[in-house]
C-alpha cells in the first residue's frame, strides 16, 4: 500500500512508526515482531494458514493487499447499497464512514472508498470540498456529482470546465455548414432528438445534472457569449439543453425555465417541419400573455433565433405567402401570416433585446404587409403563370422584370424584409426556377446586414445550387451566380468555402471559360488559410480526375424491317 501519511490520521500504524520503533528499540527483531502483532489481521484462522503459505512462498505483502482489495470490494459494494437504499438511516450511516475515513483520503488505497461515499452523499460538508479544491489530483479524481456541488459555489471554476465543450460544439455546427463531400441539407437534416444525443451534449448534461444553479450558470455564459460574438449557435445549444433536459424528465430546472413550455412547442414544430396552424395559436398564446418589460421576452427572443427555428419559421412564411397566392387573398389578412412575421421579427432582434434589456417586442410595420410582402405575392403568383406557360407549345418564357426600388429599399433597411427575399430565393432553387435565382439572387447583395452571406443561408443555396448544375451551361445563369453574387464577397472565407463546396459538385457543367475565370480569382488570394487550400486541392483534384460521360450513340434497331424499302406514297386525285 500507499506509504502516505494520510493513514496515521485514523489510527493506523505507518512506516513512521516503525522507523522510529526500530530506531529506538535496542532489540530490532523484537521490536519487528511487536509491530506485526499489533498491527497484523487479528484473526485465529489466518495465523493457522501463515505457516502454509510461507511454505508456497507467499509474500506477506502479497497476502495483506489481497485481502486489503477484497474488504475494500465488500466496503464498496456494501456503500452502493447503502445509497440505493435512500432513506436517512443509510444517509447517516455514509456521512459517518465518510468522517471515518476522509482524513486518509490522500492514501491511494482508501480514496476510492471516500470518492464513493461522496458520490452517493446529496450534501458533501464544505470542508471537504474544500479540500478538494485545494489538491489538483484529487478534484480530478472526484466524482462529477461531487464536482457539482463545488461548481454550484465557483463560478469560474465551472466556466473554465465548461468552457472547452462550447468552443468543441461550435466547430461541429461550422464543420457541418462547410463540409463539401454531402451535397445536400447536412446542416438541417438531423432531426431535434438526433442532435440531443451527441456526446457533447450529453457530456454538457452530465455536468449540469439536475442542478438548478448549474443549468442557469450556463445559460448565463450562452447568453454572454452571444452578445459577445451575436454567433446564433449559442442560441441553439440553449434551446437543445433545455429540451435535452426535458426529455431526461428534470421537471424541477424544467419548472424555473420560463419559456420551456414555448421552446417546446417551437421544437415540436422543427420536429414536424412546419408551424401549422394548431402550432401557431399556441405560439400566439404565449406571446400575447407577455407583460410588458417582462424578462421572458429576451428569452423566447433567443429560442425563436437559433437557425433551427427560424429556419422553419421562414419556410412556413413562404407556404402562407403561397396559400395567398392560393386563395387570391392580402398579406395582411392571414392571421397565421401575420403571427410567423412576429416570430421572426422577433428571433431576429434577438442581440439588440438581450444587449439592451428593454424587453419590449418589436412593432410590425403595416406597410410591411401592404407594399413589401404584396410585392413578393406578386412575384409568386408571376412564377406560377411562368411555369405553366412554359409547358404549352410555342410559347415563350420572358424572364421576370427587375424589381423595383421600393424592394430595395426594404430588404437594405430592414431585416424581416431580406430573410424574407433570401428565403423567396431559396424557393426559387428549390422549384429549380433557373430565370427567377437568376434575377433575384443578385438583389441579396443589398440585404441589411449582409444577412445573404450567412453560413446557414450559404448552406442551402449552394445544397440547391448543386441540384441545379443542368443550369450552370447557361452563362447568364453563371454570370448571375458567380460575378454578381459569390465574387463580391470573395474575401470572407466562409463564402469562399461555400464556393468551393459548389464549384466542387457543379464544376463539370460550368462552360470552361467561366470555370477558369473563377479560380483565378480564387488563386489570387494568397492569405486564405489552410483549411481553404486544403478544399481547393479536393477540386482541383477532382476536376483532373474527372471523365466527361460519353456521347450515347443511335441505338441501331435489330429489325427484318430495316432492310424493307418505305411504300412511295399514291398520287393525289
């Protein structure tokens, strides 16, 4: 065993102690046997099989630790019992031989006993959790239920321990929008339950446990770092924490979460992939019971921001706008219109409410429904009279005309109005609506905020995008894409990662001229990092390995009647 010290400390002789009997005794082997009689097992059975195995060459060393490990199993066993038990008495009975035996705790042999009992323990004295604050090796070694109530009391401490898992959770959710080897929806297409059962948050949820005080120290540093980077990742990981812990049936940090009962429902809508109606008056219902200056309202802000959320609140805006296409109705009077404009609205003043405090939800403009969103249903209603004259013989598509200054004006003024038209747009590739992406996609560049350059917009333009690679020959189309959209904003790596994602699923069908035109420009920056080359590499790579499909030639018709002249028509009478 351990020759530490921490075994004086509860009445047992150490090496000490027998140094100093052999030191000062004048007879040593007497002095030795003395030592071994107090302190040996004192057993009548043992000392009748010492002689045998002396004989087989047992060390006595060998012997004690042995039977040392087999107590300590049986001591161990006997605490998890104790803790199953849950009933006062056991909790007595842990508290005691945690007493007993936590002055040795720094004895490696005796730890685990203490770490156990600590575990099972629902209050640990403070006095022995400062201790392990103070010693590196055994706050390591303790237990995460004991580690929580020294977080619950250190602040920082738990920042710093939590710290790395929101960095790590931020890379998975970027390398996720960037990887180019799934062209399709990668970012979306893992459903809410999927992305709770990811090692990093089950880790997050093991440190947090059923601790109230925890749940809200992390919600206090998603909320900081938020304001601190307005990154809307965060917002996510709070909205997947609470519903993780939702699912885990903690009802009492369920309970002290104000808007739990609304980030519920909004995950069930992300879940069925729309707000239908049932849905929305539920929305609707928690939203009109806010006081005013309530706290509640920078919370549900947060929940209703995370890309998730307004991912599909957005798609349920343009399935309402088509709806008024439908039925040959206003904007404004579709209530459920009305409400998913709230919502977004208010998921995207997200930063400003939190940053400022106010509590106070954003007003909708009324000629936001009447001028801007009556434009857009405009629009639709145009797609659909083009696509369907598209399919009668011998007529011809005219391409949609320019829009005019008043949509400019409201999508470079105003973010409901460009996460609006950048959606419209993603429709449009969607329907693989060649001349409509065309003509809309350049506008974007003039949306508030340069919202159009965001990685999750990025991710499903150039997933759509990929699907429309037929349309790449065009060089209108190209043009459209490439000069007046991707090149002006060529210096910010995360849309030239979007780009080369694109370039490397579409790059066959791009007319060669414009393909070298674009990787020029691309080459010319010299400062791109090494993530950047290393994806431009793979297209590289893959347009020199490419093999264009070869011509398929007539198929020649086996036939005896190939050979038989064609009958010369009869004269006309």
């Amino acid at each position: 065993m351990s020759n530490n010290t921490g075994l004086d400390k509860i009445g047992i002789a150490t090496g000490n102690h027998l140094n100093i009997a052999l030191t000062t005794s004048s007879d040593p082997l007497s002095a030795i046997q003395e030592f071994q009689n107090v302190n040996g097992i004192d057993a009548d059975t043992l000392k009748i099989a010492l002689p045998f195995l002396d004989l087989h060459g047992v060390k006595r060393l060998t012997l004690h630790l042995s039977i040392f490990e087999t107590i300590r199993d049986k001591l161990l066993q006997r605490v998890s019992e104790l803790a199953n038990a849950n009933d006062p008495s056991s909790i007595q009975k842990l508290e005691t031989l945690l007493d007993s035996s936590f002055p040795a705790i720094k004895n490696k042999d005796i730890r685990p006993v203490c770490m156990a009992v600590m575990k099972h323990l629902p209050k640990v004295k403070e006095e022995y959790l400062k201790q392990l604050l103070e010693d590196k090796e055994l706050y390591q070694e303790a237990a995460t239920e004991v580690k929580r109530q020294i977080w619950e009391n250190n602040q920082v401490l738990f920042g710093e321990e939590v710290q790395p898992l929101l960095a790590q959770y931020l890379q998975e959710k970027e390398r996720s929008l960037w990887r180019h080897d799934n062209p399709g929806l990668s970012f979306f297409s893992v459903s809410p339950r999927q992305r709770r059962q990811r090692p990093l948050l089950t880790r997050l949820l093991e440190m947090v446990g059923s601790s109230v005080t925890l749940y809200n120290m992390v919600l206090h540093f998603l909320r900081t770092l938020f304001l601190r980077s307005r990154d809307t990742h965060y917002c996510t990981l709070r909205v997947e924490l609470l519903m993780a812990l939702h699912d885990l049936e903690y009802n009492a940090i369920c309970s002290s979460d104000s808007c739990h009962k609304f980030t519920w429902c909004v995950d069930a809508c992300v879940r069925e992939k729309t707000v239908n109606t049932k849905r929305a008056r539920e929305l609707q219902g928690f939203l009109d019971t806010l006081k005013k200056g309530s706290k509640t309202v920078g919370d549900l802000s947060i929940v209703l921001c995370e890309p998730y959320a307004m991912n599909i609140v957005l798609q349920s805006v343009m399935k309402a706008l088509q709806h008024c296409v439908t039925t040959e109705t206003l904007p404004r009077d579709n209530p459920d219109l009305v409400l998913l404009c709230r919502m977004t609205l208010l998921g995207l003043n997200a930063w400003e409410i939190v940053d400022s405090n106010t509590s106070v939800e954003p007003k909708l403009d009324p000629a936001f429904f009447t001028k801007f969103l009556a434009y857009m249903v405009s629009l639709m209603a145009e797609d659909q009279v083009r696509y369907f004259t598209a399919k009668l013989p011998g007529e011809t598509v005219t391409p949609p005309p320019l829009p005019p200054d008043m949509y400019a004006t409201w999508i470079s003024r105003y973010p409901l109005a460009s996460v609006i038209a950048m959606y419209y747009c993603l429709q449009c590739a969607r329907m693989k609506d060649r001349l409509a992406v065309a003509q809309i996609l350049p506008t974007l560049i003039h949306c508030e905020g340069e919202r159009a350059y965001s990685d999750t917009f990025l991710h499903c333009l150039t997933s759509y995008l990929v699907h429309m690679k037929e349309d790449f020959q065009h060089p209108e189309f190209c043009t459209a894409i490439f000069d007046d959209f991707f090149m002006p904003a060529m210096s910010r790596e995360n849309v030239l990662r979007h780009l080369l994602r694109l370039l490397i699923h579409v790059h066959h069908k791009i007319p060669r001229p414009k393909l070298d035109s674009v990787l020029e420009e691309i080459s010319s920056d010299k400062d791109m990092s090494d993530q950047v080359r290393t994806t431009l590499d793979v297209l590289q790579e893959k347009m020199s390995t490419h093999e264009p499909s070869p011509v398929p030639s007539p198929e020649k018709l086996d036939s005896p009647l190939a050979s038989v002249p064609a009958p010369t028509p009869a004269p006309h009478r």
